[in-house]
C-alpha cells in the first residue's frame, strides 16, 4: 500500500511539474500542499469506494435473504397445497383399499439330480443319466384390514398345468415358451376379537400355522377348512397354547363320509432366561382316505411312497389308516451373538396293524443365523427319518421325496440384498428299505433309490 502511495506521489509530482503546470516560480511548500490535497482527494474517494462496495454486499445479502424467504414460502405453501389434495385424495379412498398390504416374491431356480438310481424288476440297481432343469416361482399376497378384527389374506402363485400339486409351486423352464399357469394358492379369512386376546379364527384355504416340521407338512401345502387358535397371555414367561383344525380332503357327491383331516394341538412358549423353548403334542386323525380325490389312488406323487393295496374292484387304496401322534420342539437361543435354534420332531401311527418297522419318522436339524438384511445369513441342517407309514408321504417334503426315506438336507441363506437372498441347499436321500418289487406301486416308485439333489435359488422380494 506505501509502494502504491509513492508511485502515485511521483506520478503526480512529474504532471504537476510540466512546463505548462508546474513553472519554475512555484516553491517547494506549495507542491507539497497540493501533493497533500491530491493525497486527501484520493482518501476520500477510496472511502467512497469502500462505501458503494459494503453497500453492494448489503443489496445482495438483502437480495438472498429475500429469495430465501421466498422459497421457504413456495416451499410451505406447495407442501400445504399437497398435503391438502393428499388428504382430499386419501378421504376418497376406501379405507379397506388403505390398510391392504400387496406383497410378493420371483424365485429363479437350477436344479440339479445327480447320482440317480433305478430298481429293476430283478432286483438290481441301474444308473440313471443326471437330471438338470430351471424353474421358476412367482407369488403375489394381499393381505386387508377389514376391521380392527377381522382380516382376509389371498395369494396367488405358480403351479404346473398338468396334475396340479399342492406340494410345489414351481414352473419348470420347458413346453417350448408356453404361458406358465397362475392359481389361487391362499384364500382365507381370520377374526382376532378384542374381546379375548390371543384368540385367532380362520377358514378357507390357509397358510399352514399349526407348529410342524418337513416330515410332515410340505412347505407349500396350504390345508382347506377352519382352525382356532388360542394363546393364554396371563403370564409373563409362560404361555400355553391350543389349536384345532377340521380340514376337507375331498367332499364325495351322494356320500356322507368325506375325506378330511382333524388335528388337536397344544404346547407352550417357555421363556427361560435367555432360551426360548417351545412344544408342543399333535394329533393327526386322517378320516376316509378311500374318499380322496387323488391320494388314494396313487397318483399324487405316486403315493408318496405309502403301503397301498388292491380292493375288490381293483382300485388302489391305503392299506393302513393314518392316526398320527407327534411331539415337536424348537429351542432359541443365541451362540454368542448368532441366533440359533435347535429342532427335534417325532411322529409314530398309531393307527392298526400297522408294522412296528413302518410307524415311525423322526426329524433333528438347527438353525444358525437369520437372514434378514443385506450382508445376513443363515445356514441349517436336517437329518431326517420317515418309515414307510409314519406320514401321508404325498403331504410332506416333496424334495426329500416323501415316506420310506431317510438323508441329510443342508441349505445356506445369503442375503446380497435388502430384497434378494441367495439359498443353495444339498440333498442326500436314500430309502429306509429296500422297495418290494412284488409291491403293486411298485412301476411307479422304482426310480426312488439313492439320489444327490442340488438346489440353487435367487430370490427377488417386494
């Protein structure tokens, strides 16, 4: 700033100096007064400049300022505006519309059956060529609050066109692009009154709540007819509870005595520390299987590789009654900070002359994890033991391929997403006795030897 000051100084002192301005009478005092004139002069206009500049710099702020107000109320008044025609366009709509909740799943799927093998009429074994397919699951659920009380559940889902099955819900990739079939999967209704808590009715065709394993119940079957459920929730740590279900297996026209299935269940919640304990005793009374549609004839997944006889007619028909007891328990608890879950499963037919090597299934596995969110996993693992009449072998675990089997099931669980899980699961099944080739199903379960099965999943939720 001095540097700025003394070249202005000597700039001015050279222009006043000029002949014309500067003539040889004017003394030294006088240039120095009008060198500190000029010097004043221009003081004063650099305040001025100062001024206009802070001046300036006030006018913009005060220029911000005002579009800042102006936005927050642009802002204010559009959000009024919309929460205004959001309210007038929600009074519009149903209330049932509202409080539906629309839900779904696509899985994607390659499955692979190697190590096959075939009993032959003589008694040997054959190799069969490995067996490798894709398919395909689509799910959609729509789930509505009617009252506070009452709410009804429908689902929609794949299933093969041809001999529908309850015990699956995959497409397979084949029948050269043909349109893959869409069917009513889940409808029901539950009432859950205020006035008793924990009380639970449905009817319909409905998810599967009783407590169950795989050896028992296919993961897909949905049962047709009512349950009541009950939990008492008096006690903090303790909680019984009890549920009943009178399920149509098939209604029979100008018959009386239907197919249908009666299970009487109860058990209890046991909070124990930090272990979780539920059990719980089944009592599965399958009623007039001669009456069913397909069970009885052997068609339904073959059977499912139950005891089947001859009538005097020749149809096929279950050559046992099925009068199931079953004791299941889940233990919960966390192994350092992985949740786990221990499984055990028991299952005997009591039902008459019933062969003492035939009655029983049992099921012991674990659970280790929970995929949840991106970055979870899980991964479980089942051994499992179904004599030839310990189930309906048509009912339960269709990729374990039903009764008279015995193997190990190991399936991981990634989570590679919020909304897309990775699963891959092993199987390794073989049955518990070798097939009776006098047996007169036997044409249809000779392929049911030893098998390795390969499961590998991805799973896009919404």
């Amino acid at each position: 700033m001095k540097r700025s000051r003394i070249f202005v100084m000597l700039f001015l002192t050279l222009v006043l100096c000029r002949p014309q301005v500067c003539p040889a009478a004017m003394s030294n005092e006088d240039m120095l007064n009008k060198l500190n004139e000029l010097s004043t002069i221009i003081q004063k206009q650099q305040q001025e400049i100062e001024m206009l500049k802070q001046e300036l710099k006030n006018q913009k702020e005060s220029i911000n300022q005002v579009q800042e107000t102006q936005k927050e109320e642009i802002t204010k008044t559009v959000k009024t505006e919309t929460e205004e025609k959001s309210k007038e366009w929600s009074e519009k709509i149903p209330g049932w519309i509202k409080d539906t909740k629309v839900s779904g799943d696509l899985r994607l799927r390659y499955e692979g059956i190697y190590n096959r093998e075939e009993r032959q009429t003589d008694g040997s074994i054959k190799d069969l060529p490995a067996r490798d397919r894709f398919r395909i699951r689509a799910r959609l659920f729509f789930d509505s609050n009617i009252s506070d009380e009452v709410s009804t559940h429908f689902m929609l889902c794949t299933n093969q066109d041809n001999n529908r099955e309850a015990t699956t819900t995959n497409q397979s990739f084949n029948d050269d692009f043909n349109d893959k079939g869409i069917y009513l999967h889940r409808a029901y209704a539950t009432y859950m009154p205020n006035w008793l808590k924990k009380l639970e009715l449905a009817g319909g065709k409905f998810k599967n709540t009783f407590l169950h394993t795989d050896i028992m119940w296919d993961p897909d079957v949905n049962p047709e007819g009512f349950y009541e459920y009950y939990q008492y929730p008096g006690w903090a740590n303790f909680k019984p509870f009890v549920q009943l279900g009178q399920m149509v297996v098939n209604e029979v026209k100008n018959e009386t005595d239907d197919a249908a299935l009666f299970i009487y269940q109860a058990g209890f919640d046991w909070n124990i520390g930090k272990v979780k304990w539920v059990l719980a005793g089944s009592y599965y009374d399958w009623g007039n299987l001669e009456n069913s549609k397909y069970l009885h004839e052997a068609n339904y997944k073959s059977g499912g590789w139950n005891s089947f006889v001859l009538d005097s007619n020749g149809n096929l028909q279950y050559a046992y009654d099925y009068n199931l007891w079953e004791g299941i328990s889940h233990v919960k608890f966390k192994l350092g900070e992985i949740p786990t879950t221990l499984i055990f499963d028991y299952i005997v037919n009591t039902a008459d002359n019933v062969p003492g090597d035939q009655d029983t299934a049992y099921y012991v596995g674990f659970n280790l994890g929970k995929a949840k969110k991106k970055g979870d996993w899980s991964i479980g693992y089942k051994y499992a033991r179904i004599e030839r009449d310990a189930v309906i072998g048509s009912m339960n675990d269709q990729d374990f391929y039903g009764a008279n089997r015995k193997g190990h099931k190991v399936k991981f669980k990634y989570m590679v997403l919020d909304r897309l899980r990775f699963d891959v699961a092993y199987f390794y099944t073989d049955p518990v006795t070798d097939w009776d080739l006098s047996d007169v199903t036997f044409s249809k379960n000779k392929e049911r030897e030893h098998e390795d099965r390969v499961q590998t999943d991805l799973i896009f939720s919404f």
